[in-house]
C-alpha cells in the first residue's frame, strides 16, 4: 500500500490536500463574490506547499481588488510582476488601475516607461496601455487634478452620446458611481441608459446594477447581457415582419425592420412582458402605415388588445427615439 506523503510546517506535521481544500473554498467564496472569505482561504492556502502558486496568488489579487484592499493589493502585484507569476499583462492592468485609484501617476508613468522601453507589447495590448501612459504624464504634470465628472448637465444628447461611446476603450473606474446612478434614473434618456449598459457589457463589469427604464425595474449583471438583437423575442418579432412582407412589400419590411431595431435598442435589456411578438409585429405595421397617410394610427374598438397595448408602447418608444440611431 502507498503511503501518503505528510508534510511539516514547522512542528506541525500538515494532513495531504490542506492547500488544495483552501484553494477550493477560496475560489467558490470568490464565485459568490464573497471578496474577504476569498483573500482569507487563498492567503491561507499559500502557506502551504502548492504546484499552481501563480493561479492561487491571481485569484488572491483579484480578492484584494474588489474587497477594496488596495495596499495589499498593490504588495501582491509588486511581487507577482517580480516573479513573474500569473498572466503579466492582467497583473499590469490591475495594478496600474490601483496606482491609478491611489493617484500614484508618477509610479504609473515609470512604470509603463520602462514596459515601452524594455517590452515588446502584444498588438491588442499597445493602444491601451499608451493611453494609460499619455494619462498618467497629464495627471502627474497636474498633481492638484481630480477626476472631473463625465457629464456637466449642459451636454447634447449627441455629446452626450459620443462620451460614452469612447469609454469602451478606457478606464471607467472612475466614472462608476456616476454611470450607475444613469441607469438608476428612469427619467434619463432610455438609449443613453442602454450606451451605458453596453459599456458596461463590454468592460465586463460583474457587479450587478439596478436598472430602472420605462416600467421595468430590475438588478442587471451587464457582463453576462445578451445582444440586443440576439434575444429571443426580438427575432420572433422580426421573423413574423418577414414572413408577411418579404414577398409583398420588400421596401415596407425594411422600414419595419428598422423601426423595430430603433425601439428595441430603447427597450434594451428588457422586452414587453405584456404583448406577444405577434402583436408588436402589427403594431409596428399599424404605425408605419398611418404614418404614410399621414393620420393618427386608429385602433378599433373590437382590435385584439394586444395589439392596442403594442401600439401604444410602439407610438411611445417612436416619439423619443434618437435621430443618432
């Protein structure tokens, strides 16, 4: 019979699998986003003997992060950058990103001096990491600068527009609480709220926000959101314009398509809960067509109501769509 091989940490003789227990606990605390139970099983785990040291102290960095323990985080970084643990560049990100919390813009600009200098940057990496630089130069030539809101109040919705879509190539730490607070807010323009949650989707943001659009009111994890266009209920909608003008009235379908594209890009992330694809689908078509006319679109009394409660929801949706789309 094999026996178990025991180890000793100091007079301390250590039972097999101990680490690899901790690493185990460590993580599902981190899945459940449990930050600080998650920094205190993976610390733990490190003091034992481990074959995955660069994962462990990763997934510990992470922990730091989000549990706001910038200092030790930033500890942890050093070190890991030094031995070369973990993926360099996510290490860098990070790191970078807590300097950047910390106002360290002088560290940030040495420090990714001597990356342009010394490395040889991944393609996708050198734009991102060049702007952080130019970011910190202009942050350190003004120590007294802080971090100016993203939005005055006198902005267009067109510049207003154009700010939030530069953001998905930078740094929206700063800008959390103030992008937050948008989605909040059912008075702000529904198609900002869905730029902001694009924004968020694409800087793969886990922290579940409130979103509070139209009528819907809901918690939004805005990592894991499906495509506007990619749900279920926008497809069916769209499948149903097809099959009754593809072959009538190819130029009505496009308008359709298009209308339809416009309201759900408002709507995004929710979809009407009360009216069937069916019944958006005619009411669309009822929309388009007294527009031609150029009449109120008339609903007759013995009208499906669903179809009523589509046009309605249609006709709103058209008034404040954005001449931008």
């Amino acid at each position: 019979m094999k026996k178990k091989k025991w180890n000793r940490k100091g007079n301390v003789f250590i039972f097999p699998g101990t680490g690899e227990a901790l690493i185990q606990k460590g993580r599902a605390a981190l899945e459940a986003k449990d930050y600080d139970q998650a920094a205190l099983f993976l610390s733990e785990a490190l003091e034992y003997p481990l074959a995955e040291e660069g994962d462990v102290k990763t997934a510990l960095l992470l922990a730091l992060y989000e549990s706001g323990r910038y200092k030790s985080a930033l500890e942890l970084c050093s070190d890991m950058l030094h031995k070369g643990l973990g993926d360099y560049y996510d290490v860098l990100d990070i790191y970078v990103l807590i300097l950047m919390h910390e106002k360290q813009y002088d560290t940030i600009y040495s420090t990714l001096t001597a990356l342009m200098e010394e490395k040889q940057l991944p393609e996708e990496k050198r734009e991102y990491f060049e702007r952080l630089l130019e970011l910190s130069r202009k942050m350190s030539d003004s120590p007294g600068t802080e971090w100016k809101p993203l939005f005055t109040g006198k902005e267009s919705l067109r510049e207003q527009t154009l700010k939030l879509m530069e953001l998905v190539h930078v740094n929206i730490r700063p800008y959390a609480d103030e992008l937050t607070a948008m989605l909040q807010k059912a008075d702000n323009h529904p198609f900002l709220q869905t730029l902001v949650l694009n924004v968020l989707k694409e800087h793969g943001v886990e922290k579940p926000v409130k979103v509070q659009k139209f009528y819907f009111e809901e918690m939004i994890i805005p990592a894991r959101l499906i495509d506007a266009f990619e749900k279920d209920y926008f497809k069916d909608v769209i499948q149903l314009l097809e099959e009754k003008l593809a072959d009538t009235n190819p130029v009505l379908l496009e308008q359709a398509k298009e209308m339809v594209k416009r309201h759900f890009f408002l709507l995004y992330p929710f979809e009407p809960d009360n009216i069937s694809p069916a019944g958006w689908a005619e009411a669309t078509l009822l929309l388009l067509h007294a527009y031609y006319e150029e009449i109120e679109p008339a609903i007759e009394e013995e009208t499906n109501k669903d179809i009523r409660l589509g046009l309605a929801f249609v006709r709103k949706l058209d008034e404040i769509s954005s001449p931008i789309m």
